[in-house]
C-alpha cells in the first residue's frame, strides 16, 4: 500500500536485528538484514568489518526502499500483503518473493509482478491471501538445506510475519 513503507521497513528491522557474521549462515556478515556483499554492491566499493557494524536504520533504508519494496510493487499491494511480500523478499529475493505470491494467487510463477498478477492481488481477500501467502513461504522454507539450521527462527519470523500483515489488514 503506497506509504506503508515506513512501518513495513520498521516491522522487517526489528527481525532483522543487529550485526552477525555466522559461519553457518551462506550470506555471511550480515547487519540489519543486509549482506555485506549486498552493501557493497550498493554503495560501489569493498567495506570492512567495522563498516558493516556501523550500518544504521537510515543508511538501509533507500537500499530496501529501492531493491526490495520497489521491486515487489510493495505500493501497488494492499496493506498486510505489501508487508508480508516485502519481509519474503528480504530474505528470498524479490523475484522469489513474486513467485510465491503468484504460486498463492494459482497463477503462472514468472516472478514478474505484471497485470495479470497485480489484478489477482486486487481481486482476491487480502487477509485470506497473506495468511496463504505465509502458509506458503513457510512450505517453500522447509524445503530448503539450510532450514535444520535456522528453521526454527525463520518459522517464528513468518509466524510473526503473519500476525503483524492480519493486523494492518485490519
């Protein structure tokens, strides 16, 4: 929904967290949600360990604003589904996060959020289609080889996901 941003960004942060760099984890150094490879393909240039940890809520801002929210049509969804698209993105990629929404809409899974699709959003009940939606990410999570290692916390964020898209559905 267009100017709900602010509060989906704020909602996606807060799970993010802080600074980690786990050796398990296949994307490495990462701070609020953002890889370190992801960061310096953003501002141009190679960043170091420091850099990273002083990564703050406004210098990540324009780069999900732009990469993930702007790539998904995060203001062309309604409320709740733009925040439960956006949060799958940010872990997933926009592309897969599109899929997703059109593999719960039983469309053709093109990754594109184009007419057919955005119709589809619009048509369908959108408390219905983020819990589906949810439902959905959670499935395509467990099939991943890394879910034995962090299953557990990514079902609880979808869970939370979840919740919190209900809530601002209203």
């Amino acid at each position: 929904m267009k100017g709900n941003f602010e509060q989906c960004l704020a909602f996606v942060l807060k799970s993010e967290g802080g600074f980690v760099n786990n050796p398990k984890d296949p994307g490495g150094m990462t701070n609020l949600g953002v890889t370190k490879k992801t960061w310096e393909s953003w501002v141009g240039h190679e960043v170091d360990e420091e850099a990273m940890q002083n990564l703050g809520p406004e210098d990540v801002a324009p780069l999900y604003k732009e990469k993930y929210w702007d790539a998904i049509g995060g203001d062309n969804l309604p409320a709740g589904v733009d925040y439960s698209v956006f949060d799958c993105a940010v872990n997933s990629g926009p592309q897969r996060a599109i899929k997703l929404l059109q593999k719960t809409l039983d469309l053709n899974e093109d990754g594109i959020l184009g007419p057919m699709t955005l119709k589809s959003v619009q048509e369908a009940n959108p408390r219905t289609l983020a819990t589906t939606y949810c439902e959905d990410r959670l499935t395509f999570l467990q099939s991943l080889p890394t879910y034995s290692i962090f299953g557990a916390g990514w079902s609880r964020r979808v869970l939370d996901v979840e919740e919190n898209a209900f809530k601002m559905v209203g």
